[in-house]
C-alpha cells in the first residue's frame, strides 16, 4: 500500500505473503496540510491470489 502526495509515493507499506494481517503506522506529520490518497497495489503476476486491506484509520498515535 502506498501513500501518494503530489504524484510521488512518499509512504509504503508491503505484506508478508501470508493471510495474516498486521498493523502498520506512517508518521505524516511532515505532510500536514497537503491531499494524499492510499493505492493499493498488487504486483503478483501468477495465476490465483488476492489483497488484503483491513482498517485503515487516522489517528494521532500509531496502530497498535
């Protein structure tokens, strides 16, 4: 998953190919004020697969 501000991925956060999910927490503090959005991205070539995503929030301390 990434974090894009003005075109450019300034966060990114990868999977550890296995079900399960696990917390992960971006300080943007240096980014206050600027749009961002998250793009999810799957560069998995094969045949069968899939993404996970799972609560993503925003909040001033890190996902525990």
């Amino acid at each position: 998953m990434n974090l894009v501000v003005g075109g450019q991925v300034v966060r990114t956060a990868t999977g550890q190919d296995a079900e399960h999910l696990r917390w992960a927490s971006w300080d943007v503090g240096d980014l206050v004020g600027q749009t961002a959005h998250i793009q999810v991205v799957d560069t998995t070539t094969g045949g069968w697969g899939h993404v996970l995503v799972d609560h993503v929030t925003f909040d001033d301390r890190p996902a525990t």
